[in-house]
C-alpha cells in the first residue's frame, strides 16, 4: 500500500508519549480509512478478508455477504489480506470516547478491549419499566428520564417513598417505581417493584448510582421499611447503573420485603398494600 509522500506526513503522527502503551502510528486519515469494513463501516479485525481484485472486510460481513465481495461481485474465498493486519500492528489510535474525556492513545489491537470497559464511555438508561434503548452521558440521561419517562426528581439525601398497592396479590405484571435523588451534586436512582422469587412474591428496594462502580463506593445508603411496632432495615453500597437493572435484583442486593410481612407492616384488612420506605445516602471519609 503505498501512499505519496505528501499525504503519508499528514497521515501519520507519532502519539503523545505515556498515553497507553508502544509508540506507534497515529492515523488520522488514509490508513485508518482502508481499515474501516466497506459494509459494516466498522474497523477490522483478524482475520481480514480479501477478493482476488484486493478488496477487503470483515470476518463477520463475509459471512453476511454469502461469500461474494459487495465492491466487485467475484467469490471471496479464503483469502488473508496479511499485509493489512500487519499494518495495523504497528497503528495507535485515540479512543472512541476521546470527545467525552478519554485522551489516551492504544496500540490498534488493544482499542477495542479498552473501549469495552473506559470509564468514559456512554450508560444505558437506567429506566427498568421498558426496555429502553437510549444510551448517553449522566446528565443526557437525567433529562432523558425526566422527560420521556416521567421519573420524579428529588433534591435531597434523604428521601420518604411510600407505595400503594390496591391488590397485593397480583405480582405478575410488575410495578416499577424509579425516582432519581440528586445528592452530593450526584444523581441516585431509586427502584422499588414486586416480583416473584422462586414462588414467593416479593417486594424489593434497591439504590443505584449513576456513574462508574468506583464511584458508587464512596456513598452509602439505609432503606427502612415498618409497621406495627417492627421494622426492616438495610444498609449497602449503591450499584453502579453499569450493572442492569436485573443483575442488580437478581443478585438481592436490596431491602427485600415478603408478602406476608408487607401485608403485616399495612395493617388493616391485608387486601391493600401501603408501605412507607424512608431511605438515607451518605458519603465515606
């Protein structure tokens, strides 16, 4: 692959020194470009495929093109383009997330796991109630649940959330309940439902952080639940929003309430379920 020589120094930029590993080269155009898959547009990997005429993609669009090079039409068959993976060896390149914060550069086949688990990278949203696509920065997502899901919105580290069930009985079609606490100049996502675990319906409360795990172990929360002179009482760490909502409740990580004793801590008739949760967020030395 050759290029002239005036667009090889505009191309190719030797990286700034610490910013993740080996000094190699920063492509910022032709290169990087003949490593984009021409159909999923996404950079390649080993191995890279090739036709006979030379045009190349992606282990996983060779597959998806039946064999046959979307650029030319001739059968691909199982050719390696060698030359290219070599090349990509000797590339560094930026994060995806370099505009959201991360200006580290990584060997090219190193960017990828990086990107997997950068701290900078976008969250999903946190809403449990649906399955909701929208991913994006923490205070993209706050206005996201303030405004598409209408999620309540509390200043405050100390909160009072009392849940009303007309028939306790019905845990079948869950009740998600999601309020979202800004504390400490941080935000803190409140989840309360019903479920069945195992064959036992249960009730359970839950905080999550929305940011980064390391983050999140710097608060701490309490969740009190009572009635009739008892009360439940729980004290954790909140879950970071990385963890999904299920992973979060299926790992029991939370205040969690059996019918029965919600249905004591209601008094009455038992044939409505009023639970008051008081909760308190805190942050360690």
């Amino acid at each position: 692959m050759a290029m002239a020589k005036s667009e090889t120094a505009g191309a190719l930029n030797k990286p700034t020194p610490g910013l993740g590993g080996k000094h190699g080269l920063y492509s910022t155009n032709g290169v990087h470009e003949l490593l984009e898959c021409p159909v999923c547009t996404s950079l390649m990997y080993p191995p890279i495929h090739q036709c006979p005429n030379g045009h190349t993609l992606c282990s996983d669009c060779k597959v998806r093109v039946q064999n046959c090079c979307p650029t030319c039409r001739y059968e691909l068959g199982n050719i390696r383009c060698l030359a290219l993976e070599k090349v990509a060896e000797s590339l560094e390149l930026p994060c995806i997330y370099q505009s959201l914060g991360c200006h580290d550069i990584f060997p090219y086949y190193s960017k990828l796991k990086h990107e997997q688990h950068c701290r900078f990278r976008l969250y999903n949203c946190p809403y449990a109630g649906s399955e909701c696509s929208v991913t994006g920065d923490i205070p993209t997502l706050v206005n996201h649940l303030k405004d598409d899901h209408k999620v309540d919105m509390h200043d405050g580290c100390t909160f009072n959330h009392r849940y009303v069930k007309s028939n306790p009985h019905e845990v079948e079609n869950a009740t998600w309940m999601l309020t979202v606490f800004n504390c400490f100049g941080r935000q803190f996502c409140l989840h309360f439902e019903a479920f069945q675990m195992g064959m036992a319906p249960v009730y359970m409360a839950f905080l999550r952080f929305m940011g980064d795990d390391t983050e999140a172990k710097k608060f701490s929360y309490s969740l009190e639940v009572g009635g009739n002179g008892r009360k439940l009482i729980w004290q954790g760490i909140p879950r970071s929003i990385r963890d999904s909502h299920r992973k979060v409740r299926d790992s029991q990580d939370g205040l969690i309430i059996q019918r029965n004793m919600a249905l004591y801590f209601s008094g009455g008739d038992r044939q409505e379920l009023k639970l008051r949760i008081t909760g308190r967020i805190w942050k360690e030395e």
